[in-house]
C-alpha cells in the first residue's frame, strides 16, 4: 500500500493537486495549474513530484450520479495515461461524483463564517476538491 500520493483533479482548463501522507495522516493544498484541453505543463508537475516524492498519482473519476460514465470519464483515464506515461508512476482512480460541489459548499460556507476572507474563485474549488480526494484517499 502506498503511503504518498499527489492528488489531481482533473479539468480541461484547470488542476488541482494535493498531496496525502498516510504516515502523518496529513492533506496539503499544494497548487491548482493551468491546462489546455486538459493537458498541463509537464514541468509543474514533475517538479511537484520531485519535492514530494509520492509513490502513486490518484487522479478523481467523474461519474454520473447513478455510478456509470460521464462525458469526461475517458478524458480523465487518457490523463491517467497521460500521467503514468510521463511519470512512471502508477496512478489509482478515485470516485469524485460530488467533490466539485462539496469544495465549494465549504469554502462558500468559510467565506459566510468569515474564515475565508477572500471570495471563491473556481481554483480554489478544484484545490479544495483535490484535498477532498486526498482526504477520501487516506481513508481506503
């Protein structure tokens, strides 16, 4: 069983990438990077791969609400070749049905509290929705 991963949340303009330790039980917002048509700059990520060291990239699986495919379920399983391609690591699917809505209930409710003085712009939702897989990774 792996005991580091970074996390990505995939999407065709943006990324969200965290990183989870299984050791110190520990999530960390690490970036959310640009992408065209879903495709990043390699360098940004293999330079987060360099400084946290992760022995498995977990990519999140966006499926309909009754468990089958969605319209972006093979682009993200091309990104996990993608990435397992350029990398050499492997990469696990992760169920991410609702993360995209339950980061930004949280961060709209952060601003609402007023934990989170800034409003919410869509990367904080893809990070946050990136440290929510994390978090569900830790867990399995």
């Amino acid at each position: 069983m792996a005991e580091r991963a970074l996390v990505l949340d995939f999407g065709t303009r943006k990324i969200g990438i965290a990183s989870a330790s299984r050791p110190a039980a520990a999530v960390t917002a690490l970036a959310t990077i640009p992408a065209r048509d879903g495709v990043p700059e390699w360098r940004e990520i293999a330079a987060l791969i360099r400084d946290w060291q992760p022995e498995v990239l977990v990519v999140g699986l966006p499926r309909n609400t009754d468990g089958s495919d969605s319209p972006m379920t093979a682009r993200v399983r091309a990104f996990a070749d993608w990435l397992t391609a350029q990398s050499g690591l492997p990469v696990e699917e992760i169920d991410e049905r609702w993360t995209s809505t339950e980061a930004e209930a949280l961060l709209r409710e952060q601003r609402r509290d007023g934990s989170r003085t800034r409003r919410v712009r869509p990367g904080d939702i893809d990070l946050m929705a990136a440290c929510l897989m994390a978090q569900t990774w830790l867990r399995s």
